[in-house]
C-alpha cells in the first residue's frame, strides 16, 4: 500500500476530534460520481477493558477497502488501500465531517 501524507490538509484540522463511536455512512461526491462511504473508527482495549479512540478511520465503499485516514493533532495521514485512490479534495471533505460529526448515542453525555 503507498503512503500519503495529506500535509495540506492541516488547514481544516485546528479543531478537537469529535467522538465517533459506531461506523457511519457517508456520501462523497467526487469527479467520477457519487459514492457511499463508510467511515469506521478504530478504538484500542486498554488497562481495565476500556476503550481509547486511535484516531485512525477505516474507509470503505460496501465490500471494497478504500484506505485508512489518521488524525493526530495538525497531523493527517491517509493510507490507501486496492486501486481506489481519493483526491486530496475528497479526504479533506472526509476529515472535516469527522471534525463536525455528533454522535447520536451520545448525544447529551458529551455536553
């Protein structure tokens, strides 16, 4: 797999990571049409079974992997995965629904 830092992107990511907890669909317009993305983020067991947000996103598109994006304060990677590949417009739209998403579930725990 090639590895791509989206430096750029560091623009749009002066922000706190919201809390993801399940997977989410997400419709992404690119150049070559429309597409349903799945946005699913990756969490890690700790000491005492808790669970800890990675910062790494799996993306794909029904069966197929699209990649991985990773967000580490200003820092955003994306690791591609098979032959699909994404323009830098269309991780940036990615990351910054990931920035303004709110989850359902958790709706008023996180005020």
């Amino acid at each position: 797999m090639d590895f791509v830092k989206q430096n750029e992107l560091c623009n749009v990511l002066n922000w706190k990571i919201q809390v993801m907890v399940n997977p989410v669909k997400y419709q992404l317009y690119t150049s070559a049409g429309e597409c349903l993305i799945t946005i699913e983020p990756v969490y890690e067991e700790i000491a005492g079974g808790d669970l800890f947000a990675t910062g790494r996103y799996i993306l794909s598109e029904g069966e197929a992997a699209i990649g991985e994006i990773r967000v580490d304060g200003d820092l955003v990677e994306y690791e591609r995965s098979g032959n699909t590949t994404l323009a830098d417009e269309n991780i940036r739209q990615i990351v910054e629904f990931i920035r303004e998403y709110n989850e359902p579930e958790l709706a008023g725990y996180l005020d």
